[in-house]
C-alpha cells in the first residue's frame, strides 16, 4: 500500500472524529482498510503483495550509492 492511500486512512480517520462521514467517504474508509489489513495478513503469513511501480522505483532509488560510490573512488 502506497503512502497516499495510508494517508487517506489517516485523514478520513481525523475526519471521522471532527464530523459524521459522507456515504462516499465511509465507502471509501471501508476499501482503503480493507485492503491495507490483507496486505498486513499477508506479510504476516509470510506471503508478499506485488510490489508496486512506485515502490519498485524507491528501492532503486535508496540502493542508488549517495556518498559517492566505488565508481567515483576508481576514477580519482
């Protein structure tokens, strides 16, 4: 689950304790939960969900060298 949607839990969430809910944004509370516990089941039991484009291009990013690296050491 990407941060947008665990954001969205959050803010409906707070919204829920400000004002009562629209039908469209329980509907919404509903699905978003639903999904982030099967995800949460499913890393529990071991089981991964597929990883997402967005996750994908993080983890490129984080294992991207950021002090340089080997490379610019050999060029020096």
């Amino acid at each position: 689950m990407n941060k947008k949607k665990v954001d969205r839990i959050n803010e409906l969430g707070r919204l829920s304790k400000e004002r009562a809910l629209t039908e469209d944004e329980r509907a919404e509370q509903a699905a978003l939960r639903a999904e982030y516990i099967a995800e949460f089941r499913a890393l529990i039991r071991g089981e991964k969900p597929p990883v997402t484009d967005d996750e994908k291009e993080k983890e490129e990013n984080d294992a991207a060298p950021t002090d340089g690296g080997e490379e610019e050491k050999k060029e020096k």
